[in-house]
C-alpha cells in the first residue's frame, strides 16, 4: 500500500489551535482563522519591527508565510522563535512541519521528537511524528506513536489509515485488515478511503469495491442479498442509494448493474432487477434507462496474477457517458 500522500500533510490545521493569551495571540489566530495570511504577514512584519524580541510575533509570522506556501521564508521566523522561546512546544512542532515542508527530515524529525519532550501529550507532535517514521519505513516507531494519537482520538483519520500502512510494514495483516476496515467504516469516501480499499482487495477482501462513476474513481460497500434470494441486504443499500444520487445529478451517465451467481443465471439476472428497481425506486428522479442491467451465472474473476481470486457471488458498477 502506499503511504499517505504527504501533499496532504497541510501546513494549517485548522483543529490545532494552542491556547494563548494576550494580543498577539489572538490576533494571530484571528488572521489564521479568517485565512487573511497576506494582512497577518504584514502585521506581525510590524510586530517583531517594534519588538524584536516577540517570540509570538515571530511565531505568526512564520505561520503567515507558511499559510502561504513560503516555506523557505518562514524557515528563519520560526527558527527565531524557537530561539526566544526553547520551552514552548507548539513552536518546535511547527518548525518541524517547516522543516518538512523544506525537505529537511532530519531536523523535522528531532523538532517534533522536542515538542514532545517538552509535551508528551502533543498529539499532532506524535502524529507527524509518525508519519517522519513512516516516511523511511520505521513501521514500528511510526505505529507507537499513531496508538498514542488514538489513544486520545480513536476517530483521527490520518493515525487510523497509516496504522493500516505501518501493520502492512510489519507482515501484521490481520490487524491491517481490521484497521482499514475501521477507518471505512468512519470515512467511506474521499481519496484515502480508495487506497483502504485497494488495501482490503490486496488482502483478498471484496467487501468494498472501488468503480469510476463516470471520470470519478469511487469507494462502495459490496451489494450483498439474503442467501439463494434476490433481497438485498439493509445493510448494503447504501452504495445504491449513493449510486442512485450521483446519477441523479449527472443524467447524462448510464450505469451497467453487472451480477455474478456462480450456477444460478436466473438467480443473477433476479438480482440484477432488483438492484435496478432498488436505485430508479429510492431516487426517483433517475430514469430506468440509466440503469442497464447485465447478468451471468458464473463467477467473477477479480484481481490480477496472483492476487486474482473468483467471487462466487458479486454485484459490480460499469458506467458509461453519453
């Protein structure tokens, strides 16, 4: 599996906010909070100008920069910062994402690795430390410190995805198998939840298949039925129901509802119906011509070389553009 891509590890993180008083620190996170980097930029210039030894203003003014994706710029600020103000964590975790942002792992690593110290309860400290350790394929550290995060947020998204990664590092498959299926389970879509799928599939799992919806690649929970029936099961209509939602809103895209039933075509082409009649039912407004439907009495081979493998019974999304 690949790791997170790292043009995801965003320099602001809206939910880290360090509590601080006085007025440059609310002004700081005001300038942060309403995304007016350029106006804050040009405060905290004035700031340090008039007070050379405001440790904050340098901070802000490091966080302006990089907000705007200057990370070279705000390198000295932050690094100034840190200078007049060792003990304060927040500013070490934040010259490590500059120096992450500057491809200076080493540094990041060891400014996250003194936020910590300083913190042990920092947890976006822990969590980009994870991903450092990730990064050069540390499995083990990167996945001490995800079980931290969680620890404190069972539900963050990035600690629950990359404990899958690093379970994958380690030949631990059956923990990764239950971690990617908890991270679907929280977040069942978005480009991530695609590569937990892909994951599962890897690991030879078909309950969540991913299919292009016109030009869009997206995650759906397998359509399963009540044995030897064509009911389909509560449970799984909501990738019908997002299906139907998403041809709602593009009428030009047709989908062929493909069915598989080992020996059983009648059984297939059954189910087939009533996925169709399911979707044009639950949203209305998609017409019947939008839903073709394809059926056959024979397995469906999945995968490739030697990860393929049959699905005796399988419901599979083909759509098409007029």
């Amino acid at each position: 599996m690949q790791v997170v891509n790292l043009l995801h590890r965003i320099v602001i993180i809206g939910a880290f906010a360090v509590m601080v008083t006085g007025c440059t620190g609310i002004t700081g996170q005001y300038y942060l909070g309403m995304e007016k980097y350029g106006q804050g930029q040009k405060k905290f210039e004035q700031v340090i100008a008039e007070n050379p030894d405001d440790a904050m203003g340098y901070y802000y003014l490091g966080r302006m920069l990089l907000a705007q994706d200057k990370p070279e710029a705000a390198l000295p600020h932050l690094k100034k910062a840190v200078q007049l103000a060792p003990q304060d964590d927040d500013y070490h975790f934040w010259l490590g994402i500059n120096y992450w942002s500057v491809m200076d792992y080493k540094r990041e690593r060891e400014e996250y690795l003194k936020a910590i110290e300083l913190n042990s309860r920092a947890t976006y400290a822990h969590l980009y430390l994870g991903h450092n350790y990730l990064d050069k394929r540390e499995w083990k550290k990167a996945l001490e410190h995800y079980t931290i995060v969680l620890k404190k947020n069972k539900y963050d998204p990035e600690a629950l995805y990359n404990s899958a990664v690093a379970r994958h590092g380690l030949k631990d498959y059956k923990q990764e198998h239950k971690d990617l299926l908890k991270y679907l389970k929280y977040y069942p879509d978005g480009h991530i939840a695609l590569k937990a799928v892909s994951g599962l599939n890897l690991l030879g799992d078909y309950s969540w298949r991913n299919f292009y919806i016109g030009k869009r690649k997206v995650s759906f929970l397998a359509v399963k039925f009540t044995k030897n029936t064509a009911k389909i099961k509560t449970d799984t209509t909501a990738s019908l129901k997002l299906l139907g939602a998403m041809l709602k809103n593009s009428p030009e895209l047709s989908v062929d509802v493909v069915v598989y039933v080992k020996g059983n075509t009648s059984l297939a082409k059954a189910r087939a119906i009533a996925v169709k009649k399911y979707i044009t039912t639950y949203v209305p407004d998609v017409e019947k011509k939008q839903v073709i439907t394809s059926w056959f009495g024979e397995s469906e081979l999945v995968g490739a070389g030697k990860k393929s493998q049959l699905l005796s019974e399988s419901v599979r999304f083909i759509t098409h553009v007029k």
